[in-house]
C-alpha cells in the first residue's frame, strides 16, 4: 500500500459514492439560490447513491483494507451529503427572516452532530461484527443517517400546509430525525423489494414537493 501512486482506494463502488457527494454539492448550490425543490431532489438522489454503493460493493472482488477503507469513505461521505447538506438547506429556508436564522443554526448543528456520534459508533459495531462473520447485515442500531434524504421532502410537504411555518417545520423535523440517530432502536435494513419499495417512496414524496 506504501507504494501506491495514489493514496486511497478505486473502485465502482467508491465512484458511486463520490457520485453522492458530487450531488449533495448540488443540493448546497441549488439550496442557496433558493431553488429548494431541486435542492432536494439532489439530496435524494445522494440517498439513492448510498442506497447502492454496498450493494455494488458486494459485487466486486476488493481486498480486506479495500473494505476496511469503504467503511471509513461511506462514513465520511455520508456526514457531508446527509448531515451537513441537510442542516445548510434548513438555514437556506429562513433567507427571508434572516433573525431567525439562529433556529436552524442550532437544529442544524444538533442534526449533523447525532449524525457523526451514529456514524462513529456504527463503524466501531461493524469492524467488531464484520471481523467475526461475513454475512450481511440485517438491522441498524439508530436510523441511519440517510434517512435525511427522506426527511427533507416530507418536511418541505408538510410545511406546504402552513407556508409561513415552513422553516421551524423543518427544523423540527430535523431534530427529531436527529433523536432518533442516536436512539438505540433497531431499524431493519432494506433489501431487495425494500429497497424497491423505498425508490417508490422517494418518488412518490418528490412528486409531492413538485406539486407543493
């Protein structure tokens, strides 16, 4: 590994997660010219892009510091598009009442730091587990991180219904969402026709902020 040309490690997987940050970058953009339907679009298809990246991982041959560094890079990644980008979308919406800016500082802020606290102790659980069997993992211990990017749209919905209220709706919704990051509650971990079902939801909730 020392002798490497490049530091890190390459491979389709790694390329589809790099993908997710390159959207979640766009959702930052989009959110800050006040293009917040499209902002979250963007942030959804971060999530589709994490949603994947381990099933093509499993796919292909890698090598056991290969594996090792994917966990560290998903982590990594995943803070920045569905904790960071999140929290920046939530003070994008209060643009127009600048002085409340602060709410979404703070809900933001509790958002991405749960976030980070159930990334490093999911990675300290899954070196522990993967170093003991091989078979894939059928539960999460706190709702993983990517389900940001099914918090944004259904925020953004409900705040549809009481304009005015949108951004502390989001807020508020963020800091439940970072409740439960860092509850220790099983949550089953989709597969197959979950996967499917969850692609369906996405869609169905984009449509909604189309719409709204």
């Amino acid at each position: 590994m020392e002798n490497k040309r490049f530091v890190g490690f390459y491979n389709p997987s790694v390329i589809l997660t790099y993908c997710g940050v390159l959207c979640a970058f766009v959702s930052i953009y989009l959110g800050s010219i006040a293009n917040y339907k499209w902002s979250i679009f963007f942030l959804m298809l971060a999530g589709v892009c994490d949603m994947f990246d381990g099933t093509v991982a499993r796919m292909i041959k890698r090598s056991d510091e290969a594996k090792k560094f994917g966990i560290q890079l998903d982590s990594i990644c995943d803070i920045c598009c569905f904790g960071v980008t999140p929290a920046l979308l939530g003070m994008h919406l209060f643009a127009e009442s600048p002085k409340d800016t602060w709410i979404a500082f703070v809900a933001g802020f509790i958002l991405t730091i749960c976030g980070i606290i159930r990334l490093a102790y999911f990675n300290v659980l899954e070196e522990e587990r993967t170093s003991k069997t091989s078979e894939r993992r059928t539960t999460y211990q706190g709702l993983p991180i990517t389900s940001s990017a099914i918090m944004a749209p259904v925020a953004y919905i409900f705040g549809a219904f009481v304009p005015d209220a949108r951004p502390l709706i989001y807020c508020f919704f963020e800091l439940l969402v970072a409740f439960l990051f860092v509850f220790n509650l099983p949550w089953p971990k989709p597969h197959g026709k979950g996967m499917i079902g969850l692609i369906i939801v996405g869609l169905a909730l984009f449509t909604g902020v189309l719409l709204l």
